[in-house]
C-alpha cells in the first residue's frame, strides 16, 4: 500500500486513507455533483449574489437538484436529480446513468426572455434565504438545492433547501418561467418533493 501511496502522490496531491501523507491534508475536491461539498462555504449577501448574476445575465446557468437519498444510495424511483439551465447554450451533461436506467440530469436552453425573469425571480424576498458562496449540504442527507452561476463559474453560489413542500413549490416558481418544452423536466424533477 505505501508504495502505491508515493507513485500517486507524484500525480496526486493526497490519497485519501493514506498513511503516508502526515500533513494533514485534505483530499482534493472533486467537480462531481455526488462529491461533499467543501465545508468551508461561507454565507453571501443577497445583493452581491444578484449584482453578479445580472452582470452575466448573458451566461446565466441555474441548476435545480434533488437528493433524495437512502443511506447514501440513489432511489430507483427517482430517475432525474437535476436540471441544468443556460442562457447562453444548453448545458452539457456529464453521462451518468441511474438505477432507473435513465441519465440523472437534463438540460435546457434559457431565451433571453427566461433568463430575465429568473432573474427577477431570484431577486424576490426568500428566494436567496441562506444562500452560499459554494457548498452546500451533505450530499447524503435528504435536500435540495439551488445552484447558480455563469458559463465560466456554473457552480458560484448554491442555495440550499429542505426536503419539504416549500421547495417544491419554489421549483414550481421556476417552472411556471419556462418555456412548455421545458416544463416536463421540471416535473419530472420535483415529483419525489413532498407536496
């Protein structure tokens, strides 16, 4: 084991579980939506979160998750956990395959049109209650959240929400803003929220 711990240490800053990294360390993030987020998301302010986004309205990306998770474990009743929103192109997706035999996440192109009113949206009270710059929660407790950002930064800020009908009613708010193409993926996504 120790060997293998150096030869990757030359490409890999820590291995996690080895014992050969005395440092301290921590191992490096991962850009997986199934990775923890980093524990040093810190709370930002509603009105720099809303400078910003109206700064890259062009480039806006919304992402809308769902965990639903059973000890950890993906719910084969669950087939989509996100939905990626872009205002300059439709997202790209990264293939992953649920036990549903469904790929996890969608994808949609913004008009200019839609993204303003999310932008508008977002700006109404409550909406960016407990927003982060980053972060978010333990990937197995049971939440959602909403991720916005821009081309260059799709990940900047992430609002986390309970698993309760309040939230499903905050993504119907976003639906209801979408063109009627869209709206089933949004459906399909808030469907396991309590109501």
């Amino acid at each position: 084991m120790r060997w293998l711990c150096l030869a990757v240490a030359l490409t890999a800053p820590v291995v996690p579980g080895c014992k050969c990294s005395r440092d301290g360390a921590q191992p490096a993030a991962s850009a997986s939506a199934s990775a923890a987020p980093a524990a040093s998301a810190a709370p930002a302010k509603r009105e720099v979160v809303l400078d910003e986004l109206s700064q890259h309205a062009s480039s806006l990306r919304i992402t809308l998750r769902i965990s639903p998770y059973n000890n950890g474990r993906l719910d084969p009743k669950t087939s989509l956990y996100e939905v990626h929103l872009g205002a300059s192109a439709r997202p790209k997706l990264p293939e992953r395959i649920g036990p549903s035999m469904k790929p996890l996440a969608d994808a949609a192109q913004l008009s200019p049109d839609e993204a303003k009113a999310l932008l508008a949206w977002l700006a109404k009270p409550g909406v960016l209650d407990g927003v982060l710059h980053g972060g978010g929660p333990s990937p197995r407790e049971r939440h959602a959240n909403l991720v916005l950002g821009w081309d260059d930064a799709p990940t900047r800020y992430v609002v986390p929400l309970p698993w309760s009908a309040d939230t499903a009613a905050k993504f119907d708010a976003v639906r209801a803003l979408l063109a009627e193409g869209t709206k089933p993926m949004l459906e399909a996504l808030t469907k396991p929220l309590p109501r």
